[in-house]
C-alpha cells in the first residue's frame, strides 16, 4: 500500500517537445542536383541560339503574369468552392452531400482538357446562339475565350481540393469540437477558430501538391487561345523555327516557378506550429 501511495503522489511530467533538427542547405543530392543543373545550363548557353531572346523577352514577361494570375485567381476561388464542397459532405444534408460527392466524381473521373472544351466550343457556342445574351453587357466578355478558361481550371481546383478538404473536415478529432462547444462557442466561431484552421492545416501538404499540379495545367488554355507563357512559347517556335531553345526556357521557367511555390508552402507550414497535430 505504501508503495501504491508514493506511485500515486509522484508526478507524472510529459517530455517537452523538441523541434527537429534544421535542415542543411549544402546536403550531398543537393549538391550533385546543382552540379547536374549548373552543367545543363552551361551546356545550353554555349552550345545553343539564344540570339531570339531579346526579341520576346517581354511578350514572356506578359505571359509569365497571366500564368501566374490565371494560378492564384483560380486556386483561390477554387479552394474557397472546396471549403463548402468539403464541409457539406461531411455536415450534410444529405441531399446536398450527394451533390457535391457527384461533382467532385464527375471533374476528376473526366480529363480537364476534355472540360476545357466543352465549356468553350460547347457553352460559348450556346452562348453566340441567342441575340439576348449576345446584346447584354456580357457579351463583350462571354465572346472571350479566359472566362471558360478560368471556370474550368477553378471547378477542377475545386473538385479535387474538396475531396482533400472532406477528409481534412473529418479527420479533426472531435474531442476538440466539444471542447469548443463546452467553452460556449457558437457554430460559426468554433468552424472559424477551431473546426477550419484544423483541417487546413491537414490539407496544406497536399494542398501544395495540387497547387503544383494546377501550375502544370495552365498551358492547356493555350488550346482555347488564351495567351500565357506556354502559347508565347508556342509562337516563338513557329517564328524562328527552333525547338529545344524554347521549350528548354519553358521547362526552366516552370521550374522556376514550381520551386518558388514549393518554399511558400514549406514556409507555411514551418510557420504553423507542429505540436498536437
């Protein structure tokens, strides 16, 4: 018994949480993928034409910002789009969850190009059809061809970052959503403060992966005509009639890119503390 009782008056302490280590800059695969890439690069400077490059280099400039607007604008409101499609098939009502459960299976089991032109020859040539909407004031910007291919890429966006956020939106522990609600929160204040920044924060690796992917789907506009890098490319190639010259500067750019949001989103997430994920 004595010894009972000096268990049950010792105290019980949790280890303090430790960071992990930093991560090196100068890792021995970062220094051979820098070696590879230095090399490439040398290789493509002294071997290669690049004599065009001052000719285009705003027109790349212009394309480089409408890729990088039509990225955010459209992961943006796709992932606010997301939020809802998530959360209603958890919370319901059910006919509601059948809803977004069919949309999100029909956008990903069908291919984006496929989507892309069915918005625009599809429903801009239903558009052209009736003299009432091409005499409204929206017709000036339903004749273009980026609204379809804004709608596209942001329903896409948003299929896929709803089935991500449905299981972010579940996999909160519930324990912590009753705690809320002891404290007195109402619905609204506990999804703002504790329900939403739970799930975003389960989301955000995967959330960055697909941010990446919809930066790689951006050039399928260039098939509608919307003009980003990758159609500024695509001219390049038919006025000076090369080939690895510019499509080599494409793949740079993308990476360029992939890698400037790579860091973003890992400095989201160092930001983020990790303890009781």
């Amino acid at each position: 018994m004595r010894g009972l009782c000096e268990m049950s008056e010792t105290k019980i302490t949790m280890p303090a949480y430790v960071p992990p280590p930093p991560r090196r800059l100068l890792e021995p695969h970062r220094i051979f993928l820098l070696a590879v890439f230095a090399g490439i690069v040398f290789c493509a400077i002294w071997f290669l034409r690049w004599d065009w490059l001052p000719k285009y280099q705003w027109k790349l400039l212009h394309g480089i910002w409408e890729t990088l607007f039509l990225l955010f604008s459209t992961a943006a409101v796709g992932f606010l789009l997301a939020i809802g499609l998530g959360l209603v098939q958890v919370t319901g009502p059910r006919p509601l969850a059948w809803l977004a459960r069919g949309f999100c299976t029909l956008i990903r089991g069908t291919p984006l190009l496929l989507q892309l032109w069915l918005l625009y020859y599809g429903l801009g040539s239903v558009f052209a059809q009736y003299p009432e909407i091409r005499q409204s004031m929206f017709w000036p910007y339903l004749r273009q061809a980026w609204p379809y291919g804004f709608t596209a890429l942001m329903l896409s966006f948003a299929a896929y970052e709803g089935e991500v956020m449905r299981g972010a939106f579940a996999g909160v522990p519930r324990g912590e959503l009753e705690a809320a609600r002891a404290f007195g929160m109402g619905r609204f204040t506990m999804f703002r403060r504790i329900w939403l920044p739970r799930a975003i924060y389960r989301a955000l690796p995967t959330l960055s992966g697909e941010t990446v992917l919809q930066l790689k789907s951006t050039p399928l506009v260039a098939t509608i005509t919307v003009v980003d890098v990758y159609a500024i490319i695509s001219r390049v190639r038919q006025d000076t009639y090369l080939t690895y010259e510019p499509l080599l500067l494409l793949a740079l750019i993308y990476m360029c890119l992939t890698g400037i949001l790579v860091l973003l989103f890992r400095f989201l997430e160092n930001r983020i503390p990790s303890r009781g994920a």
